[in-house]
C-alpha cells in the first residue's frame, strides 16, 4: 500500500459516515439509528 492509500484507509476508520468506521469496531455495516441522534 502506497503512503496515500493508509492515509484514505485511516480517514475512513474515523469517520462514521463510511463503512469502514463501524467494520473496523466490529460492525458488519453502519448501524441505522447511527445519524438519528
């Protein structure tokens, strides 16, 4: 993996408007009640 692509990787994990955030804490996808709060 390129510098570029573990840096969008990371972005991903921690931001909970992508997949990536919630598979990397154990999800399977976003939980769907997630942006009712």
């Amino acid at each position: 993996m390129s510098k570029k692509d573990d840096d969008d990787n990371r972005s991903r994990q921690l931001n909970p408007e992508h997949d990536a955030y919630w598979q990397s804490r154990g999800y399977d996808e976003r939980p769907d009640d997630e942006d009712d709060e």
